[in-house]
C-alpha cells in the first residue's frame, strides 16, 4: 500500500497535534469531563497509527521521493514515537 507524501504529512502532523493538545492539557490540568471523553476515545487508535505511519513514511522516503514536509513531519512523529515508548517503559 502506498500513499501521497502530502496525505502522509496530513496525518503524520494530525497525529503529533493530537500528543502535544494532550500533553498540554495535562500540564494546564484541565479536567473537563469532554477531554476524558476524547482522550479515551483517540489516544489507542492515534497510538496504534503511529508505527503504520512510520513504516508508510519511511517506504515512501526511502524509494526517493523526500519532501521536506514530510521529512519534517516523519522525523517528528518517531521523535513522539520515542518518547511515548520511554513514558510507557520508564
């Protein structure tokens, strides 16, 4: 399966929004009973998203084809890969 670079970059950023709306959420401890709701209702499938993305992206990048806001947005997405495994693990 294949996808546009620019679809791609669409999701990679929509997935990051989600993590870093989140995370700011969490450090301003809004505790809204709509922000439960929607955070239970997104985070496993954005969390389930995130390594298809990383392989989708990283086909893509690898047969020659380097936007560079899909670079931008790949790099970012396994950077919040990365992070969100440490949070898991440590």
């Amino acid at each position: 399966m294949s996808m546009k670079p620019k679809t791609l970059t669409y999701l990679n950023v929509s997935v990051i929004g989600y993590f870093l709306l989140l995370w700011i959420l969490s450090s301003l401890e809004v505790k809204a009973w709509i922000v439960s709701f929607l955070t239970e209702l997104f985070t496993i499938p954005f969390m389930i998203a995130i390594p298809i993305l990383l392989i989708l992206g990283g086909k893509v990048l690898l047969t020659g084809k380097r936007p560079a806001g899909l670079v931008i947005s790949f790099v970012g997405l396994a950077v919040l890969a990365g992070l969100i495994l440490t949070s898991i693990l440590g």
